[in-house]
C-alpha cells in the first residue's frame, strides 16, 4: 500500500514541476529562447524550435502524469529529459558559462553564477529524476485514468494464496480479468 501512496506523490509531484515549468516557458517565448541560446549548446537554427518545443514537452508531460495516463512512459521520457537538461548544467558550469539555466523562467547570460548554483541546481534536477525512476518501476497509483492503475483481481485455484477452488467462483473471477485464465486448461 505505501508504494501506491510514494506513486501518488511522485506523479503528482512531477507533474507539478512539468506543469510549473512548462507554463512560465510557454507564456514568456522571448526569455525561453534566451535561456535556450545561453548554454551554448545547440546550433543557431536548433534555438528557436527548441524554445517553442522544450515548454510544450513539459505541459504535455505534466498533463499525462497529472492525470495518470501513461504515466511509465510520461515518466521515461521525463527521465531522458531530466537527463539531458543535467548534462546541459553540467556542461555549462564545466565550461566557465555564467548563465541562470532558465528551468523556472528567466535565464540567460548573468553575472556571480558559481559552483553552488549549478550544484544545487543539478541535485535538484537529479531529485526529480529519482521521481521519473520510480515512477517507471511503480507507474500504478489510485486516481489514475491509466488502465492499469487499479489493483487487478487475479483468478487462482490455489487456496495457499487467497485462491478458491470454487470452479463457480473462478468462472466469475475470469470473467472480471480475461487475462488471469490465460494458460489454464480447460
């Protein structure tokens, strides 16, 4: 039970963090491209749709982690994201660049950024992808649209394990999840 409860948490939690992320981006364009073009990572041409993407991508994760569709491959992509936005950070500070990294609004070229910002702001990114990780071992949660998100009932004649051997009660039971009778001879 309390691993549905930390799935719970964990998805809305990211959720929050895609949705507040993605909302700044998307209603402030000029300043996500900023932020974009101060890592100086990507090729010029690469800034602009990757501004208008970047902001879309985190509202679309927020949404399908909010509402819990998907949430296994919500929280996959998160984590590829997650990762590559540390790797932008780290590359940044690596570099000498002194940028805010723009994940909350702002960003851009600023003066006194040091070693504690990009830190503190890498083990954040990396709190929020220990949330993705565990989200893709235990996506199932209560309040959840994902079809899977429910606790299944399983048909078994092994009465060891809360089973019946009530064929009446197992006929039922498949009934309620086609799935359980797979490979059972009739």
């Amino acid at each position: 039970m309390w691993i549905r409860i930390v799935s719970v948490l964990a998805r809305l939690g990211l959720a929050a963090v895609w949705l507040t992320s993605g909302w700044i981006k998307a209603t402030d364009p000029n300043t996500t491209e900023l932020a974009v073009r101060a890592y100086q990572i990507l090729p010029e041409s690469l800034v602009h749709p990757v501004a208008l993407g970047l902001p879309a991508l985190e509202l679309a994760l927020g949404l399908l982690l909010l509402i819990g569709l998907g949430t296994r491959v919500a929280a996959t992509i998160s984590g590829v994201v997650l990762l590559g936005l540390i790797a932008a950070i780290a590359s940044s500070w690596a570099r000498g660049l002194s940028i805010d990294c723009g994940c909350f609004g702002g960003g851009g070229a600023v003066a006194g950024v040091d070693g504690w910002d990009y830190a503190s702001e890498i083990a954040r990114d990396l709190g929020f992808f220990a949330l993705a990780v565990w989200l893709m071992f235990f996506p199932h949660a209560p309040w959840s649209l994902g079809p899977r998100s429910r606790p299944r009932v399983l048909a078994t004649d092994d009465p060891e394990v809360g089973g019946s051997a009530d064929p009446q009660a197992l006929a039922h039971s498949a009934e309620l999840d086609p799935i359980a009778d797979e490979g059972r001879e009739n």
